[in-house]
C-alpha cells in the first residue's frame, strides 16, 4: 500500500527574498517622517549653537542701531528723553551745523592720508620681511609691538611726548619755537603719525599674510620668462593682492572715517576747530554743545549711509572683470 506524499509548493527565490527585504525594512512613510525629525533635530541643533552670536549682534548691533534711527527722527534732548516726533528738522539742523562741513572735509583729507601712508608702509614692510629669517622675524615683532598698545594710551602716551611743558622734547621745542600740535597742518601731521606708528605693523602682517599665499612657481615662471623685479611687483604681485588689498582699505577707510579718540586726547578738536572729526562732532553735539540726542543721532545716520555707501564702492572697484 502506498502513502501518498504531499506536494511541496515552489517558492520562486527572487519573489521570496523581495518579501523578506519588504518584511525587514520599515515602511515609506515611517522612514520618510525619521528622515525629517533627524533634519529637524540637526537644524535645532545649529539654531541653539548660534543663538549667543545672535543675542550679542542684537544686543550689541541692532537695537542701539535701531535706537539711534528713532532719535534720529525725535526731538530727544539729553536728560530729558523722547519729546516726540522731529523729522526731518534734525537732519536740517545737522546738515547747517556751522562745523558740519568743515568735519567731513577734515574726516576725508585725513582718511586718504591715513589710508596711503597706512597702505604703502604696510606693503613695503611686508616686503622687507617677506622672507622668514632670524633678522626678520626680529623685525616683524619689532613692528607689530605698536599694535599691542591701546589706541587711547598710545594717544596719551604721544601727547606728553608732543606737550611743549612736560614732554622729552619740551626744551627743544621752545628753543627752536616748535609746536606739534599748535597749527592745523601740524596738529593734523603729529596725529598721522601716531596712527602710522600704531597701526603700520598691523597692516604689515595682513600683507605679509596675502603674501605668503601666493605661489612661489608663480614667481619662478616670471623669472624665467626674464621679468624684472619691478615687472613681477607690477604684473604678480599686485595683481594677486587685489583680495588683500581689498580688506585692508575697506578697514583702513572704516578706522580713519570712525576716527576719535585720537583727536579727542590730542587736539580736542583744535586748534581754532581745525581737527573735529566727524564722529568728535556727534559727541560735541551730544554731550558737549548742544545736549541733543536727536541731531547727534542724525548726523550718525548720515555718517553711516556714507560709509556703506563708500565700502560698497570700494570693494566694486576692487573685483575683477571676471567677478563683474
């Protein structure tokens, strides 16, 4: 007697391997809403991370940016807060403030003296000390020394060195009838050079910076194209520096347009208010002279909108035509 056997279903393997993947795998959907939580979690996670930048450029930035528009546009007198609405009659009054004119053109004449000097002394240090060696490295500290000193205490520092009563100069000043700070063109001079002694190591190690980064094979292939020294300066050099160039005069421009508390330790505006920078006549205008926050904050704002006007033109003529 035969048993009969039953028949054992084939499973094509193909089709039972795709089940057991489905089986396994979680469904679309469930993957699809893990994926954006992950995204989520991550963008959360940045937000938290840049959130105490954000609290101090709102703190520190917008919000004293957006104070001084409102008493810009407000009759705000100093001890006694907002009296209301006053626009436009502060820019008015600001623009026929009888040393308006006389501080931007003061402002402007020393910033492009600062900028060149600054600028030239910067390249040319950082092309003495371009090559590292013993001496250099020596030189480098030597000029960057300045830089450590606060502009405020370099600007005392200079003016017990410029005083004609209790300086180291004092008595050869008055033997000779010297005064560094006693005419316009003098008081203007004796400053630059406190900035030139101050900065010029700072600006010397942005360039030596933009410097080293370029190629030295750039400087072979010209040398062995048999470019003179001046040519590579003129057709490598330079051209390469354009982004260097770039930074340093926009903050080189920035500073010498911002200027104050050298004029204010130096000159106190003098003499016969030949050196009241633009922001000195805010802080006139504000606390010394007239006690009004209102024109004082409009003149800031004028101040402002000519130095993003001036930056973004800078850094126009600076951009290549191919970044055009």
């Amino acid at each position: 007697m035969t048993s009969a056997v039953p028949a054992i279903p084939v499973v094509n393997d193909d089709r039972a391997g795709q089940e057991a993947r489905a089986s396994e795998s979680p469904p679309g959907p469930r993957r699809s809403r893990h994926a954006i939580s992950a995204r989520r979690a991550h963008a959360l996670r940045g937000w938290l991370y840049l959130a105490p930048t954000l609290v101090c450029v709102a703190a520190l930035f917008v919000y004293p940016l957006l104070l001084v528009l409102r008493m810009s546009g407000s009759r705000w007198p100093l001890l006694m807060g907002d009296q209301g609405l006053n626009f436009p009659d502060n820019y008015v009054k600001a623009a026929h403030n009888r040393f308006f004119v006389d501080s931007v053109t003061f402002t402007l004449k020393y910033t492009v003296l600062a900028t060149v000097l600054l600028l030239c002394l910067g390249l040319g240090l950082a092309l003495l000390v371009q090559e590292s060696s013993r001496w250099n490295n020596l030189l480098r500290a030597s000029f960057l020394v300045p830089s450590a000193l606060g502009l405020a205490s370099a600007s005392l520092l200079f003016y017990v060195l410029y005083s004609p009563l209790a300086g180291p100069l004092a008595s050869t000043m008055q033997a000779h009838g010297w005064s560094f700070l006693g005419t316009p063109n003098a008081a203007l001079f004796s400053t630059l050079f406190l900035i030139v002694w101050r900065y010029a190591g700072f600006y010397m190690l942005l360039m030596l910076v933009g410097l080293q980064a370029i190629p030295a094979d750039v400087y072979e292939a010209a040398r062995i194209d048999g470019a003179t020294r001046m040519q590579t300066f003129r057709r490598v050099t330079l051209p390469l520096l354009r982004p260097t160039l770039a930074l340093t005069t926009v903050l080189c421009v920035t500073g010498s347009l911002l200027a104050f508390e050298q004029f204010y330790i130096l000159t106190k505006g003098g003499p016969d208010n030949s050196t009241i920078s633009v922001v000195q006549l805010i802080y006139i205008v504000a606390f010394q002279g007239q006690n009004d926050l209102g024109i004082a904050g409009a003149i800031s704002v004028i101040a402002l909108v000519a130095l993003v006007v001036i930056n973004v033109a800078q850094l126009r003529a600076f951009r290549t035509a191919e970044e055009r």
